[in-house]
C-alpha cells in the first residue's frame, strides 16, 4: 500500500494500506475498496479494558504524546477485539495467476466511470487547482479515489479504533511477518490517538477499512498527519465528507513521493527476441532502472516518445492468468519514475495502472464534444 497503509503485504501495492493489500487473484494485495465490507458482529465482544500489552501502552502513549493516561485507558476499554479483522490479515490463499485483464475490469466498468465523470464535473475546481499547485493529473487524483472508495461510496464500516487495536495488541501469530505489522500497527494506533485529540474528534466515532484506512482516499493516521491538507481553507482537514481536502490530500501526497509534473507515468513496449534479456530486463521490478540506451540495448523496443524520454525506466510485467489454465500472455509497458510514485500509494503495479487507466478514461470522457454537423 502507499506509506498511508499498510506496509507492504505480499507481492503488491505500496502503501500503508494495501499491503495493504491488493492481493487476489487479480493482483497481489486486496485494494482498500476491498477491504471495506461490514464487518460481521462480533460476539462476545472482547475488549483491551485488561489487556497487560494496552495497559503498559497506554501509560507510554500517554508519556510520549503528552496525552491523559487515563483517557487513553478508558478508550481502549472500549476498544473491541475483531476476529475477522485477524482473519483479513492472514494471506490470501495463493491464486492460480494474477490476472491483469479481470483486475481492470473491475474497475474501469460503467459505474464507476459514471460515477467519476460526475465527481470530477462536480469537483473541477478543486482538481484543477490541486493540478495547478502540485503538478499532478486530475485524472490520477480522480482515479485513486474511485478505485479506493468509489468516490466516498465505501469507506469502510469497521470502527478504526476497533482495528487499529486489534493489529496493534492481537495480530495473528501466523502471519509470516507479524512481528513487523504488531510494530507498524503499534505507530498508527499511537498516532490515530494523537491525532483525534488534536483535531477534537471523538475516537470512538470514526469507521475505514479493516486496517484501519480512512477517508475518500483511506489514508492511515500516519499518511493522514503527514501528508493530509485543509485544501479548502475552512480550518479543518476533512477526508471524510470534504472532497477538496481530499482532492488536495492526494495531490499532496503524490508530490512528496516524486511526482514530476509533465513526465508520462509509462510507454508501450515491445521486444526484439533476437537479443532479448528479459531476465535482466525484470530483476529490477518496478524500479526505474535502465536508461532508455541499457533498455532497448537489452531488447525493450519503445517507441518515438519512449525514445524521447530523459529519466530511467523499469520493464513491468502484468501477468493474465495462468498459461497452463488458458490464460492469455503477460502484457508490459515501460514504467517511469511517475509510475513508481503512483506505486508509492499502493505497492502494485496492478493497481496503479488500474488508477492511471481508470483517470485517463474518465478525462476522454470530459473532453467537449463535437457538435453535430448540421445537414
């Protein structure tokens, strides 16, 4: 998931969440959308009110954060202990085959195309100054937020507290990395409280996914600190019920993983098999890696405007399938260093062609249309 998720899950995403995340058959870790179902009720419902780990927490919180330890106390006495939130967390049994083609149709379908140019038509303003000031495409900042919540429309219904507090105190034992997200989790319980208290919001009262993602863009309590915007200029950062906030919060978000304005975030791609190395080609991932000479000089064949571009590229592969399963040929583009950033919000390269695809299809969409030719 971006670093306003969840660290990094398994093959995928980039940012806090997602790895949040995105991981199906289709990519490789669950995209926040997919993190948003209801939770099931919980019964008996198990709370932190005497758990030694919240306790001893509560009282170093409270030190660091210069917070009330009583106060700290009673909200985790409150807080409940989720067992499908564990149960989410655990990897997803391994897929037959990522498939790109079945990953982009999920988003990029009438819906949420509809629901996008209707965003973006209602919240031009807002886009076109978040462009203005930071550099970054409307489109991209249009598609992370459909294909994160569909445009507000599931943020979530787990209470934030409620998970944070679980992955934080009770993260399952048979995660291969659990001792890393007990500590990630830890951070973004710790700062969710410090965060709430500044900004007078009962923590009780918040709901996002099951990791604890908030907001138009789910953002984790650490990316939301860090990186979160009163775009709107009313005295308060909104991510939940104010679309310029979360407009400008994205957009901010971008550029201070790197976005660099006017550079396309990929390039067709080709291959000359008679001097073909795509092992090298591939060792990098997603990195930026190759100049375009060392790039074509190891069989990539782009095309003019590739040709043309001065930064480094990175070979990424989109597999379809399974080939033993009928699954058609991987598909490839050559990503730049604004690919790579765009991976920054979630660590697969599934889901940020998904956002860049979904924004781009949706921008066709706003384009003026010719009149009719009059006979």
């Amino acid at each position: 998931m971006p670093t306003h998720r969840l660290p990094y899950l398994s093959p995928v995403t980039a940012s806090v969440c997602a790895a949040i995340a995105l991981c199906i058959a289709a990519a490789s870790i669950p995209t926040s959308a997919e993190a948003k179902k209801s939770p099931k009720k919980e019964t008996p419902a198990e709370t932190y009110a005497q758990h030694p780990a919240a306790l001893q927490f509560a009282e170093d919180v409270a030190q660091r954060r210069d917070l009330d330890a009583a106060w700290v106390r009673a909200l985790l006495a409150q807080a409940r202990k989720l067992p499908s939130v564990q149960k989410a967390m655990l990897p997803a049994p391994k897929a037959t085959g990522k498939n790109w083609a079945a990953y982009r149709a999920r988003f990029i379908e009438p819906i949420r195309l509809k629901a996008g140019q209707a965003f973006w038509e209602k919240h031009k303003r807002w886009l076109d100054k978040a462009e203005a000031d930071t550099g970054v495409p409307a489109s991209l900042i249009v598609g992370v937020i459909g294909v994160e919540t569909l445009y507000g429309q599931h943020m979530g219904n787990f209470r934030v507290i409620d998970a944070l507090a679980t992955l934080a105190f009770d993260f399952p034992a048979g995660h291969p990395r659990a001792a890393v997200r007990t500590e990630y989790f830890l951070g973004e319980l710790e700062q969710y409280l410090s965060l709430t208290h500044r900004a007078s919001i009962d923590p009780n009262s918040l709901r996002g996914s099951y990791a604890g993602a908030m907001g138009m863009p789910q953002f984790m309590p650490t990316s939301w600190a860090k990186y979160a915007v009163d775009f709107d200029g009313d005295g308060k950062v909104d991510l939940f019920g104010t679309p310029a906030d979360a407009i400008g919060s994205v957009a901010h978000y971008f550029k201070a993983f790197g976005w660099k304005p006017g550079m396309p975030t990929h390039y067709p791609v080709t291959f000359d098999s008679t001097r073909l190395d795509m092992d090298t080609l591939l060792a990098p991932d997603i990195l930026p890696s190759f100049s375009v000479a060392s790039f074509e000089a190891k069989g990539a064949v782009l095309t003019d405007a590739g040709r043309a571009h001065a930064g480094q590229l990175a070979l990424i592969e989109l597999h379809n399938g399974d080939p033993a399963q009928g699954g058609q040929p991987p598909s490839y583009v050559a990503g730049t260093d604004n690919f790579y950033a765009v991976t920054r919000y979630n660590w697969s390269s599934y889901y940020a062609l998904a956002v860049i695809e979904l924004g781009e299809t949706i921008a066709s969409r706003m384009q003026p249309q010719p009149a009719s030719a009059k006979p």
